[in-house]
C-alpha cells in the first residue's frame, strides 16, 4: 500500500512537472466541442481519464471475488456450527 502511495507521487510530480514545461497551445475537438488547452495539461488529463477508466475497470472483479469470500466463509461458518452442534448434541446423549 506504501508502495503504490510513493508510485502515484512521483507519478503526480513528473505529470506535473512535465505539464509545466510543454505550454504549447493546442486546439482539439471533444464530442463536438472545441477545447483550447496547454499540450502539458491535456496529455496530463488524457492519463488521468486513462487511470480513472482503469480502476472502474478494475472494481467489478474485485467486488465480486470479495462477495465470492465472503459467501464461502459465511459456509464455513455454517459447516462449523452444524459440527460443533452434532458435537455438543452427541455428547450430551452420552450421559
């Protein structure tokens, strides 16, 4: 976790420091909407789009394998409970 927290500085800091020296004026089309910008700041914001499409794409498979673990240890649960009843009730048949 560390790790990706000092990744996603520097990653921050290069971004930035890289928008800030390409100040070239560019002219691009979006949806039908002209955007004037900075070539720094776009490209900036193209990789920020890119990252945030891939953590959307990233959270179905997560979430499910998490409810995936989630049933299998409620199961577990279950079992162990089942067990330890027939355990408990066997043991009290004895007496």
């Amino acid at each position: 976790m560390l790790i990706s927290l000092v990744l996603a500085v520097i990653v921050g800091v290069l971004a930035a420091y890289f928008a800030s020296n390409n100040i070239t004026p560019m002219q691009i089309n979006l949806i039908g909407y002209p955007v004037h910008q900075t070539s720094g700041i776009l490209i900036v914001s193209a990789l920020g789009l890119g990252v945030l499409l891939g953590i959307l794409f990233m959270l179905p498979p997560l979430i499910g394998s998490n409810w995936s673990l989630m049933r299998h240890r409620r199961r577990m649960q279950d079992w162990q409970d089942a067990v330890g009843r027939k355990y408990t009730e066997g043991e009290s048949g004895k007496e």
